[in-house]
C-alpha cells in the first residue's frame, strides 16, 4: 500500500487490528438498507405544523405501530400509542388525570414501557447496535439496552427484567424513560431530513423552526429565495432587511423582529406616524389566533406603507 496513505491511516488507527476491524464494520454497513429518507419543503414559518410533521414522520410512525400492534391493540389503542410517540410530555400528563389509583397509573407505564421496547427493534431494523445506543437517551442506555436485548433462554432472570422495570416506577423516571424512547422511536424512524426551501416567510415562528433544525440527528437544507433573503438581511444588506421588514408588516409578524432579533422598529413607527394614514391596501393579513385592535392595525399599516 502507498506510504501516503498507511500515514494517513496511522493518524486514526494504532495497530492493524482496529484497521481490519474497521474495514469489517464499514464493509458490512454498506450492505444495511438504505434509511428513511424524509423530504419537506416550503415551511415557511409554521413551527406548529413542522412539528407535527417532524414527529409522526408523515405517517411512518402510526405505520410501522400498526405492522407491530395490529393484531394486539384496537384501533383506539393504536391512536392513543401514536400520540405517545408524537407528543409524550402532553400524553403522559392527560393520561396521570385518567387513572384512579397509582398502581393502574403504574401498570399502565409497565405497559407502554414494553410496548416501546417491543417497536424500537423493529424500527432499529436498518441500523447497527451501534448507531442504535446513540440514538438513545444518555441517561437510560444500561436500562434499555438490557431490555432490548434481554434473554431469558433458561429462566434465569424473569426476576431481573421486573426489577428493573419496578425500580424504574419506584424511583420516579417512568415518564423521562417513556420521554426519551419516544424521541428515540421519532429518530429512528427518519434516519435524514431533507428541508428544501422556504423556512422562512410569513408564518410566526421561523427561528423555532431553526432551532428544531440545529438539534436534529441528520439533515441538509437548500435555501429557498425567502430564506436567501433573511441570510442576505444577516450579512448586511440594508435592501434585504427592508424587504424582510415589508413582508413581516405585510403578514403582522413584526415581533420576530424586535422581540427575537433585536431589531428596534421605534424610529420606524415614529415615521410612518408621522407621514402616512390609513390605506386598505397596505392593512396587514390577521391572524385567527392573534386578532388586532384597530389602533394596532393601523399602526401596521403605516409602517406597511412606510417601508415598501
């Protein structure tokens, strides 16, 4: 072999082994089936819907419960375990209101519990033990990887697995345990995020959905013309801003703005007040959610008609 490269090697592995053994993992991954792949495009601020998105995985998730579940859960059931792995935190706290005693409450985790261990093999089914532990709450590995790969061949440790899930409960980490095996379940079933275009625009919430991006397992984004536009408003161009400022008037998402980028508008809206009136084509689009009193509206208007 070419001295270049045994150096090159060298920097990483100390002795021939770990390189031969290397080779082994690298050759054998490459004959794993390809993982999910998940396309999303023209978010545009929705953080609320991308997150809804993200977590049921457009509809894997509910599948591969369905392929495990169908012939032991009602559909109810199935609706219910789903929404466990979308939203756990929620779940879990409308379920403790639901149960009369703390031991159905606690049965009920045992429960669950099993039901995730029992899916998360068969969504782990196009990865290594590997690449399986990383995906898996820090804190929980030990635990869950004894009840993943648990074996009870000779009936030896039936005593061993209920203890461990009785300490679980006794100690008061149930619900992190069930927390951090459904977020495990939401990764595994999307192995990478492909976001094309469009993170930003009209909606509310644009630097939500960036921060959702930035702590996500495995993505790439291409940048839509809207997002090109917030990047050149970064890098200085004072014609980006003011477009940005225009469209944000134009959808009443002017609090991004100063509430989250810091950005004062105060000199704007005194100028705006100062030299423009009401005008119907520049009122801003309201919201549903979010109603505007009339002086508020104006308000927007005029800064509307001020910046474009």
């Amino acid at each position: 072999m070419n001295k270049k490269y045994l150096d090159l090697l060298a920097e990483k592995f100390d002795r021939e082994e770990k390189v031969v053994t290397e080779i082994i993992n690298l050759e054998a991954i490459l004959n794993l089936p390809k993982g999910t792949e998940h396309f999303v495009s023209d978010l545009h601020g929705e953080y609320h819907a991308f997150q809804h998105v993200l977590r049921n995985g457009s509809g894997k998730v509910k599948e591969k419960i369905m392929d495990i579940f169908k012939d032991s859960l009602t559909h109810q059931e199935i609706d219910d375990f789903a929404t466990l792995v979308y939203y756990p935190e929620d779940k879990l706290k409308l379920m403790k209101n639901k149960f009369s005693s703390k031991e159905e409450l606690h049965q009920w985790y045992k429960q669950v519990i099993c039901d995730m261990i029992t899916l998360i093999p068969y969504a782990s089914s196009k990865y290594t033990r590997s690449k399986l532990r990383k995906a898996l709450p820090e804190q929980f590995v030990y635990v869950i990887e004894e009840l993943l790969y648990k074996s009870d061949k000779y009936s030896n440790k039936k005593s061993y697995y209920k203890q461990i899930l009785e300490q679980i409960i006794t100690l008061g980490q149930s619900e992190k345990l069930i927390a951090g095996l459904a977020y495990t379940i939401q990764q595994l079933i999307v192995d990478h995020l492909h976001v094309v275009g469009d993170i930003y625009d009209r909606g509310p919430d644009p630097d939500k959905i960036m921060d959702t991006l930035i702590n996500y397992h495995s993505l790439d984004i291409q940048w839509g013309n809207h997002d090109v536009l917030w990047l050149g408003a970064f890098a200085g161009s004072k014609v980006c801003l003011a477009n940005i400022i225009r469209i944000c008037a134009r959808y009443d998402n002017l609090d991004i703005i100063e509430d989250v980028y810091g950005i004062n508008l105060r000199p704007l809206m005194t100028l705006a007040d100062k030299y423009y009136d009401d005008n119907p084509a520049f009122r801003p689009k309201q919201h549903a959610d979010k109603p505007l009193s009339k002086d508020e509206a104006l308000q927007i208007t005029k800064i509307h008609q001020a910046i474009a």
